[in-house]
C-alpha cells in the first residue's frame, strides 16, 4: 500500500513539475520535484519495509 502512495505522490509531483516548467511557474516546478522525492522516499520505505517482513519470516 505505501508503494502505491508513493509512486502516486511521485507522478502527482512530475504532472505539478511539468506543468509548472511549461507555464514557467518556477514555484510550481520546485513543489513538483519536492513532491516527487517525497514520493521516491516513501517507495523506498515500503520497500524496505517489506524486505525486513521477508527476512524476518524467512528466519521463523
């Protein structure tokens, strides 16, 4: 599930920093990519977080 934020957040960040690029809103386009490592960030955390569940039954 976190996952699936995360890249939602990621492609919501892209849309705000393309859009922001062709009205050159520079504010826009910096929400954009600081959205868009947000979302990163947490696709990494879900990702880690099932790694650990994995290893962690693994050793069960």
């Amino acid at each position: 599930m976190g996952k699936m934020k995360g890249k939602a957040e990621q492609l919501k960040g892209k849309t705000k920093e393309e859009i922001g690029d062709m009205a050159d809103d520079k504010s826009m386009e910096m929400k954009g990519k600081a959205e868009k490592a947000a979302g990163r960030a947490k696709e990494s955390q879900a990702d880690a977080a099932a790694r650990m569940k994995k290893i962690h039954d693994a050793n069960r």
